[in-house]
C-alpha cells in the first residue's frame, strides 16, 4: 500500500446515523477508497461524477435477468462550468509523481485538495448501493405495483420497500377505500400490508369522510380520510409488537392547531405517538411497558432540523402551515418516518428524509422510568388518540414495518411518499 493514492470522502460528521453502504447517499458519512479502483470520471452542470470498480461491500453478486449493481458513485460538486477543468485537476494529481498521498474532498470542513470544489450549494454524496437496480433505473426487489399486497411485491402503492423481510405489515392507503365515494364517511378501510385483513379497519367515533384530492383543504395530490377533532379510526384487531420498528405517515393541516397524538390506543395512559398537543416542534412517543400495562413512560424530542455539516441538532424549526395554502411553497403535505431501533434509539426523518429528532435509549424494563424509549409498539386506533381523541387533518397513509429499515431507505421512502402525496411544491 506504500506509495498508493487514495481518495477521502467526507458528506457529513459521523454520528448514531451514520451507515456503511447506501444507495441513495443518506447517512453515508465518510468514505474512502484506493485511486486505482477508479473506473471513469462524467461530469453534469455544477458536479463531476466519478465511479469506482471493487468499492462496494459485497465479494460476489447473483443477480437475475436485467438487474445490475450500480458501481460506487461519487457526486463532488463545483461551480458550473469548471467541471472539465476540475476533472483535469484530479488526473493530473492521479498521474503525478510526489504528490500527497489523499486526496481529501471534505463537506465538514469545506475544504478540499481541489481548488475548484465548490461546497457552498451542496455536499460530497458518496453512494455504495447495497440493492441492485433494473436496468431502467428502479429498484430491483420486485417492479409489481400494487395497493394490495401479493405473495412477495415489495412495492406498496406507489412506495418500494428494502425487500421481501421489510415489507409493511400495516399500510393503510387510498386503495382501501376505493369503494367509497368522495365526501363520504370511512368506516372501513382495508389493510394493504403484510398482517392481512384481520387488521382492517372496520369502525369509527364520529363521521371521518373520504377528502377530494387537490382539495383546498388539504393540497394533497391523492385523496385522503378526513378528521375533525373528537372522531377516530378503529383497527378490527389490536397491533402490537416489541422491538424494532419503522412507523411512517402521511397527512395534511391547512392552518396553526396543536398537533396531538395520530396512533396508538385509548386507555388513559394511552401508547401512542407523534404529537405533543401544542404547536411547538415536539413529538413525544409513548410505549406500553414491557409488562403490558397501560404506559407510564414518555419519551420526547425536540422536532429540530438536523444539521449534516456540524453533527447537531439545531435550527429548531418545523415548516408551518400558517403560509398562504394558495401559494407555491405553502407546506401541507407532512411526512414523518419514524423509526426505533434494535437498540431502543430512535430516530424522526421529514419529507426531505433528513433526521430532524433523535432520542437515545432510556430503557424502563416495565417500570414508569422518564423518557423510556422500549415498551411495546401497541395500536388500536388511527386519528383521534389518547384521552380526547384530539387529532385534526387529513390522513393519506400510515404504516408499520415490524423491523428497523434503516437510515438510507427511511430517507429514501420519506421523499417518494412526499413526492407522491404532495400538490404544492415545497421551497
């Protein structure tokens, strides 16, 4: 190795985070890999892309028939119209005898041993696939589309899943209520995950009614359930599950209101999630303990944005919904990926799949121990959670995967549900 040139990527501060191979960047924090396992160099305005042989983290490959694993691909951004000049830079660094020995592009700390890197628009992206692809361009765990689950798809309206083992066993989306008319009630909405029927919804408080897509209320591209505060959902059978999990959700507000609990039970010291019951950017998350009692522990985070470059968590902000829902830019589509791992951390991605909330473990063991993150995952109803049963919107989607899918595919899963659910773009 005496002698070999090497090439140190670094996107982000290594965190809890933090992963080894991604398909699409996220969490990928840094990387590094020998200069002689560079296969070619392209360039697109504003970056230069190089791609790399043996840098993956698999020895041997078995794909099927129009499947391919991408090679390791590097994004190193510069300003547009010197990426010839910034390619000639790096080969002639690669081809010259004495020079140093690493050659750094660094997002952390803004710099790079390449004068024309430019960080001030983005970061380094580093992408080690760890799925592989079909050749048109998508995921290849299983191209088959369907709002109902069959035998193996891993594509759930519209949203592909990790594979067969990472599949939603709850998915309540827009295909389980097809047979209902718009602006009329839901009572029923079928499951479309992997639990099957005997999850269905099949009651409810109140008169939550099927909403209009592109409706003004809500600027959803799809159609979704509607909730005044007071009215809820009821799951035919409760949903319980201990360990690791990925909860994920869809919904739309149209103006400042408190945000309470969207999931969990009834009891009084009710399991549930998401909301706090004011318009501050906290989420709090309650677990049934490990004795099965009704909750006695919370946990609860501030909803901060989570800054890559410096590794904290900072600039509290949430997107509010008092903006002006006619304008381009005004944020009614939300979307929240949570997910808790087999460690008890966990962790809340946006709509853009950044982690904007993290909670490190606090294990109660069944006891009423402050901020504890383990204690079972239990949900028997979806809207109107807890004592008053308070939540207000409209819901398009919620889901359960019983396991942690991790950084690289929550990120990735958060932005195609945005992509997918939202009317208004987002600036």
């Amino acid at each position: 190795m005496a002698g070999e040139k090497y090439f140190l990527f670094q996107r982000d501060a290594v965190t809890e985070f933090s992963t080894v191979a991604s398909n699409t960047g996220d969490g990928l924090s840094v990387l590094a890999i020998p200069a002689s396992k560079l296969s070619n160099v392209a360039a697109q305005p504003g970056e230069v892309i190089m791609r790399f042989d043996d840098a993956g983290i698999y020895d041997d490959i078995y794909l099927a028939s129009s499947e391919g694993m991408p090679k390791t691909r590097i994004d190193v951004p510069c300003t547009v119209g010197t990426e010839a000049q910034l390619i000639e830079q790096i080969l002639t660094f690669l081809t010259k005898d004495g020079a140093k020995s690493v050659m750094r592009f660094d997002s952390v700390s803004n710099t790079s041993t390449f004068s024309l890197t430019d960080f001030s628009s983005k970061a380094v992206s580093s992408k080690v696939p760890n799925q592989p692809f079909l050749y048109s361009g998508a995921i290849a765990n299983d191209p088959l589309d369907s709002g109902r689950v069959g035998s193996d798809t891993t594509v759930f309206d519209g949203i592909t899943f990790p594979n067969p083992a990472l599949r939603p066993y709850l998915d309540y989306n827009m295909a389980g209520i097809t047979g209902i008319s718009e602006l009329a009630e839901v009572a029923a909405w079928v499951n479309s995950g992997t639990g099957g029927t005997a999850y269905n919804i099949t009651s409810n408080t109140g008169t939550p009614y099927k909403e209009r897509k592109l409706a003004g209320d809500n600027s959803l591209s799809d159609n979704s359930v509607s909730l005044a505060s007071g009215e809820t959902l009821h799951l035919n059978t409760d949903f319980e599950h201990d360990g690791a999990y990925t909860v994920y959700m869809v919904y739309s507000i149209n103006s400042v209101r408190p945000i309470h609990p969207i999931y969990g039970t009834n009891a009084t010291a009710y399991s549930g999630g998401f909301g706090s019951g004011d318009t501050g950017d906290t989420m709090v998350f309650r677990h049934e303990d490990t004795d099965a009692n009704n909750a006695l522990a919370f946990a609860n985070i501030s909803g901060n944005e989570y800054n890559t470059k410096d590794g904290s968590i900072q600039d509290n902000r949430v997107d509010g919904p008092e903006k002006d829902r006619r304008l381009t830019g005004a944020q009614h589509c939300y979307v929240w990926v949570i997910r808790r791992d087999e460690d008890y951390n966990m962790y809340v991605h946006d709509y853009t799949g950044d982690v904007v909330g993290f909670i490190p473990r606090v294990i109660g063991n069944g006891n009423a121990v402050d901020f504890s993150t383990d204690g079972r995952l239990k949900i028997n109803r979806i809207g109107g959670v807890g004592d008053n049963n308070e939540f207000a919107g409209s819901i398009a989607r919620f889901g359960v995967v019983k396991d942690d899918i991790g950084t690289s595919d929550a990120a990735r899963i958060a932005r195609e549900l945005f992509d997918k659910y939202t009317y208004y773009e987002v600036k």
